[in-house]
C-alpha cells in the first residue's frame, strides 16, 4: 500500500502568509495548475505572487484569479503572456462541486495557501477560508506574543 497523500507533501515554492492572517482556513485541498513551460520555469525560480490572488467558479471550472507569474527573460519573443492572466486549477468533478456547494452555503471563499512541485508538477494548496474581523486578528497576535514570551522565559 502507499502513502497517504497529505496537502502540501510536496517541496515549498511560495507560500501566502497574508492569507493566514487574513482568512482562518477550514478544508485544505491540493489542486493541479495549467501553465506554460515559461511559467513552469519562473515558479521554479520563485518568482510568482499569490499574495492577491483567489479561486473563482467561471463555467463550471476553478480558476486562480490575481496571481502573478513575470515573463521569462529568455522565452522567444512571440511568446507573450500576461503576468496577471487567470489560470485554470484541475480539481476532479466532485470536489469542484463539493467547494462550489460549500461556499453558495456558507458564503466562505477559496484562496491559495501555498504553491509546490510533487514530481515536476507544480500544485497548488488551496483552503476554504472564511474572514477575520479586525478584532480577531488583533487576538490572534496577542496569543502569538503570549507565546512567544513563554518560549523565551523557558529558555
């Protein structure tokens, strides 16, 4: 038998920490990216920005809106994408309706956590998040801090 796939197995490229303290996120699910070889090579380098991105249902499919990903230096001249273009994440059939039904209930919203490569294929962590009030995330530092001393007093 094999291993059990977790979430974001995989070697970390980028990761969106404001979404962390933006969102508190539920369900966590890894999703597969379409993109170009010029984009593949750019997110292997670390250039790419997930920090306005979120996922939006157009037609039926899950698409990663706000992303940034520049252009290649080296890529031929004919080749011309835009940095900012919305790219199709690859989700099966039940989860795109599981996510779909989830947030027409509650009223969440999808954001990418995370973007790693598992055997050359870039993926791409999404989460259920729901909004934290301002006064949340003032609690949410408190509680770090509080740690954070305690941490430093044991030692």
């Amino acid at each position: 038998m094999g291993k059990a796939k977790q979430p974001g197995a995989g070697t970390p490229v980028i990761s969106n920490r404001k979404a962390y303290h933006n969102y508190s996120i539920g369900e966590e699910l890894e999703a597969g990216i379409v993109l170009s070889g010029c984009e593949v090579k750019m997110v292997r380098q670390g250039s790419f920005s997930l920090q306005e991105a979120y996922c939006d249902f157009r037609d039926g499919e899950l698409w990663l809106v706000g992303s940034h990903i520049p252009e290649y230096p080296q890529a031929s001249s004919h080749v011309d994408l835009d940095p900012l273009r919305r790219r199709k994440l690859l989700l099966k059939r039940q989860e795109l309706k599981r996510l779909r039904r989830k947030i027409v209930e509650k009223g969440n919203t999808i954001v990418p956590l995370k973007a790693y490569f598992v055997r050359g294929k870039v993926k791409v962590l999404i989460g259920l998040a729901t909004g934290k009030r301002q006064y949340d995330k003032r609690e949410a530092i408190k509680k770090r801090d509080i740690k954070r001393d305690q941490e430093r007093s044991r030692k």
